[in-house]
C-alpha cells in the first residue's frame, strides 16, 4: 500500500475509537516485518547453499521446500516475494512453496517483479515465470504427467515432459493447475480453480476447467 493510501485510511479513521483493533493491526504488521528483517537473509542463504540463484530485493518470507536435482538450474529473479510463512497473507497459508527439478539440466527460471504464495513448481525439461507475474495461492505448475496414461505403464515413473512458459505479466488466480507444455501468453488472467493444458493467447481473459479463452483484452486501452 503506498504511503499516500495509508495517509488517506489514516486521516479517514482517525476520529475513531477501535483502540483494540488498532493495537492488534499495529502487532501483525510488526510482526511480520520483524520477521521480514531476521529471517529474510538467512532464508535466502539456505536456498543458495541448495544452489538456488536469488536475485537482488528479492523476499522469501517462510522457508520452501527445494529439491535440486545435481545439474539442474533454480533461479529467482530481483524483487520477487516468495510466500511459505503461515501468516504472511491474508489467506491462512498452510502450504509452503516447493520448487523441485526432477532430472540434470532440467530449469525453473522466475523473472522479475513475480509473486507467489504456496505455489508448487516441477520440471523435469523446463518452467519460465516471466516478469511482473501475479501468482496466486497454492498454484501448481508442472511440466511433467509424472505417471504414463497407459495403464500397462502406469506403475513406472514415466517423465513425459513439455516446457511451460508463462509470459510477462500474466496473473494467475487462486489453485490454478498449469500442466506440461502450455504458453500463456503475457498480459492474461487465469481465473480461480481452472485446470490449463492449452496454450492462452496474449491479453486474453481465460477460466474453467478445461480452461477456456472467454474474452480478448486490450489492457492498455481499457486502463484509459
């Protein structure tokens, strides 16, 4: 919330007297900025000495799950906000986030600017985040069905694999499922609950399960 909002909200209740509920917000916030500040730098050693990259400004409040394949390449971009710490969104979180490469040489690369919170990532080929990617609570992305459709195969870890790549600026809502070899193109939104296994154009507005395109947008001109 910029400075300017908190101003506002600040001047508009002012006049009022929840003391308990201002007390109690003023104990949460500091809270987790507490946390924030002690934890933080730790959090992120712990992931490079798993051999993970971690970019500048970059966040990760409560420690994730990492499972590094030998060989196998996890990289967080700058100024990302990596969410596993029961408290650290409104939502009541109880699930951390896991980034697992599944065989050498496989990569899960996360731009700039992205968020997530409880999400799960796997590759066994290739995951791209682009920048300024929205991504919403306990999201799944895998690029791997993990077990072969046939059920004579069935009982055999079978690692069919697609990449996945998710562009710039896409914003993915609550318990989205996004399976091997879908693009979504930048400037889209996945809406709640929906289940992707095809690619999403650019700019558009797609949800369901199967997920499907509802509507192509011009973000720039309806902003105006």
């Amino acid at each position: 919330m910029s400075p300017l909002k908190k101003s506002k909200i600040m001047k508009v209740w002012s006049g009022k007297t929840d003391l308990k509920g201002w007390v109690f917000f003023i104990i949460y916030v500091s809270r987790i900025k507490i946390r924030k500040l002690i934890t933080n730098a730790p959090i992120i050693l712990f992931c490079k000495l798993k051999g993970v990259k971690v970019g500048t400004k970059t966040e990760i409040n409560g420690l994730p799950v990492i499972r590094r394949f030998p060989h196998s390449n996890i990289s967080i971009g700058n100024n990302c906000i990596i969410n596993s710490a029961r408290n650290s969104i409104t939502l009541s979180l109880n699930k951390k986030c896991t980034f697992a490469t599944l065989r050498p040489e496989s990569v899960i690369l996360i731009g700039n600017n992205t968020g997530m919170t409880g999400t799960t990532i796997a590759a066994t080929n290739k995951v791209v985040i682009g920048n300024n990617v929205l991504i919403g609570a306990y999201c799944t992305i895998v690029d791997t069905d993990f077990h072969d459709p046939d059920p004579s195969k069935r009982d055999t870890y079978s690692l069919t694999t697609k990449p996945v790549i998710i562009e710039d600026n896409v914003f993915l809502g609550m318990n989205c499922m996004i399976l091997k070899g879908v693009t979504i193109g930048k400037n889209s939104v996945i809406g709640a609950n929906s289940v992707v296994f095809n690619d999403i154009p650019a700019d558009s507005l797609a949800f369901g399960n199967p997920c499907k395109l509802i509507v192509k947008r011009n973000w720039e001109e309806s902003s105006d």
